[in-house]
C-alpha cells in the first residue's frame, strides 16, 4: 500500500508500534515505525473499518430485527383492525320508525304512504281519506308503536275494517304517546270493537276514542260497555252513527252508572228507544263525572223523557244535554222538565225537531224560572214554534236571568196582518 496522502497527518503512536519497536503480529510478520507490509495507522484504519463494519452489520441486523418486529406488530394491528372493520355499524334510534313502515310495506305489498313519511314526526297526524284499506293500516300501525312524536291520530274513512282496526288496537296496547284518535268511517264491525275493547282495558293514556259510523250493532256494545266500566282514563268518547239499539242501551246504560272517569259520550243517530232509553238515563243519575251527553236521533219518546228528567234531579255534574229530535211529546217535555226545577249544573239543553210544541216549549222555561240555583245559559228549540205566551214569558225570565238565551223556529202569528 502507498503511504498516507500528505493531506492526512499521521499519528505519533499507533497500536502497530510503540517506542520504535517492532511490534510482531499473530502471523509472524513485523511491522516497523515506518516501513513494512502495513503501516501501524493502516492498521489501525483497517481494524477501525472492520469494527465499524461488524458493528453496522450488527445495527442492521438489530434494525432489521426491529423492523421485522415492526412488520409483525403492524400485521397483527392490521388483522385486529379488520376484525372491528367487519363488524356492522350500529344504527341510530328512529323515533319515528321510518325504517319499519318501509320494511312494514315492503312485506305487505302496499305503497308506502308519502303524506306519513312528511309527517310523521309531528305531533298530530290527520290521515283521513287516504285509502289505507287493512293492509295499509297494518303497515301504518307498525311504526307507531314505537313512534315518539305523534299524540293525536286521524284515520277517519280509510276503510281499515276489522283486520285494520285489530292492528291499531295492538298497537295503542303498546304505544304510551298518542293520547287522541279517530277511527270513525272505517267499517270495524263487531270484531274491531272488540278488539279495541281489549285495548281499552290495558291502555292507560288514551283520553279521545271516535268510533263514529262504523256499523256497530248490540254486540259490539256488549263488548265496548266491559270497557267503558273498566277503563276510567278515557274522557271523550263517540259512539254516533251506529246501529246501537236497546240492547245497547241497557248495557251502556250499566256501563255508564260504573265509570268514573269519561266527560262526555256522544250516542247520537242510534236507535235507542224505549228500554235502552231508561237504562241509560239511570246510569246518567249515577254518574258523577259526564259532563256533555249527546242523545240526539234516537227514540227516547215519553218514557225516556221522563226518565231523564228524573236522573237530572240526582245528577250534579251534567252540564250540556242534547236530546233533539228524541220524538219527544207535550207531555214527556213538560215531565221532564220536572228534573230543572233542582238541577244546579245544566248550562246547555238542546231539544230542538221534538214535536213538544209551544205548551212543552214553555214547560221548560217555566221551570228554569221556577228553579234560583238554575244556571241555564242556552236553551235550544230550533224548528219548533212557540207562541206570544212563551215569548212573554221569555222577557220575564231575562229580568232575573239576563244571560239567558233562547233560540226556536219563531212565534206562531207574528207576522199576520189586521184586516
């Protein structure tokens, strides 16, 4: 090897030689201070390069190791991410359960309705008229069992029969939101009635049911006063346009005497006559919680007349009675008028299209007259003419009843002329 470049200054000592003395190798050559195969800082310079190799071989090899490592690790972290990755995201709460009426129809073979998709995170929903039919309303009942935004529910005249009615019934067993519903026109029959009696009977938030004109006969009566007893959270209920007769009347008569919780009943158009009359006129004096009772288009009569006027002598509660169009004679108004003589609570008497006629008509008036705790406010005989006596008589109770008000089909000989 050539000498070290003038550049490079040399060392004083190099382990190859030390005080000028000839240092002799493992295999027997010699080095000199100066001369020889190798000089002492070549020697050096070689061992050091040597070192630095095994120590860089060993650095890679250790970095090698670690990477390696790093490689393993970062498969085993890869691994354990995918595992997390496969498995299924989790899904939002739907309060409205959008995605089960989707689902709902989709079994059903129905259209999903876009007016309930729109609005059915409101709190009141009307339905009416949409054609739900009872595949419809079953889709419809799925995603309101668990709907938290509607409170009032509409589905008047959507045909949903007794099948339809059967799913709103189990849903409201379910459903703890929607307070108010209407489900009249729907053709539910006995088995739909009995279904939602079965309802009734658990269901503790419902304050409004309408079953108005949905053909219901005697023995959907028979079921639906089991619930009238029992149930004693639901305040309004509309039971009108039916087919409810005596039958009926007797068993709702019984019905209404045992609740304690419902503020008005409407029976109206029914055919409730004679014995269901009385029935439900006794029940009407052992209630203390009806305040509005609506009786029109029936068939009371006479008998029925009377009787309700003896239960307005017991009642304290009832405050609005409509009994037109009862059928009811001269003689069933004025003794029922007997009962106005102590009531202390009937502010509005509707009894207008009664063929009572003017005598029935002033039978009335009289006894409010008669009666200093009497709070009549509005007394209704529209298309029943009176004559001057009761208009007479009328300016003289408006001298201590001031409020009072008076509507009939007009005084018999007003208009006549002298000649």
């Amino acid at each position: 090897m050539g000498s070290r470049p003038a550049s490079r200054p040399s060392k004083a000592y190099s382990r190859g030689s030390v005080d000028n003395q000839t240092v002799t190798r493992s295999d027997g050559s010699s080095l000199g201070q100066s001369g020889g195969e190798l000089g002492g800082d070549e020697e050096e310079e070689e061992e050091e390069e040597e070192e630095e190799e095994v120590t860089g071989e060993g650095r890679r090899s250790t970095s090698s190791g670690r990477m390696a490592s790093g490689v393993t690790s970062g498969i085993v972290d890869e691994d354990y991410d995918t595992d997390l990755d496969l498995e299924e995201p989790e899904q939002p709460y739907d309060p409205t359960g959008e995605a089960r009426y989707r689902e709902a129809c989709g079994s059903l073979g129905v259209i999903p309705a876009s007016y309930f998709l729109r609005n059915m995170h409101h709190s009141e929903l009307n339905m009416t008229h949409h054609g739900l039919g009872p595949q419809g309303t079953k889709a419809l009942a799925v995603p309101l069992v668990t709907n938290l935004s509607i409170m009032r529910l509409n589905l008047r005249d959507n045909w949903m029969e007794a099948t339809g009615g059967s799913a709103v019934a189990e849903l409201l067993k379910e459903n703890c939101y929607i307070t108010e519903i209407d489900l009249s026109k729907n053709r539910l029959g006995e088995k739909g009635a009995e279904a939602l009696s079965s309802m009734l009977v658990e269901n503790t938030t419902l304050v409004s049911l309408s079953l108005s004109a949905n053909e219901l006969s005697d023995k959907a009566a028979n079921h639906l006063s089991l619930a009238i007893a029992t149930n004693q959270r639901l305040e309004r209920m509309d039971l009108s346009h039916n087919k409810l007769g005596d039958a009926a009347g007797e068993a709702l008569g019984h019905a209404i005497a045992e609740n304690s919780g419902m503020k008005s009943l409407s029976l109206a158009w029914n055919s409730i006559r004679g014995r269901g009359a009385i029935a439900v006129a006794k029940g009407l004096g052992a209630n203390i919680f009806l305040r509005k009772l609506d009786l029109s288009y029936n068939g009371l009569g006479k008998d029925g007349a009377v009787a309700l006027g003896e239960a307005l002598r017991e009642n304290n509660t009832l405050e609005e009675l409509d009994i037109s169009n009862n059928r009811i004679p001269p003689e069933g108004a004025i003794r029922f008028s007997i009962g106005l003589k102590v009531n202390k609570t009937i502010r509005i008497l509707k009894m207008a299209r009664n063929p009572m006629q003017s005598a029935g008509c002033f039978g009335i008036l009289t006894s409010v007259q008669s009666n200093p705790a009497s709070v009549m406010e509005y007394l209704d005989f529209s298309d029943i003419t009176v004559n001057p006596d009761f208009d007479a008589l009328y300016s003289t109770t408006k001298e201590t009843c001031p409020s009072l008000q008076v509507k009939h089909g007009g005084i018999m000989n007003a208009y006549k002329t002298s000649t």
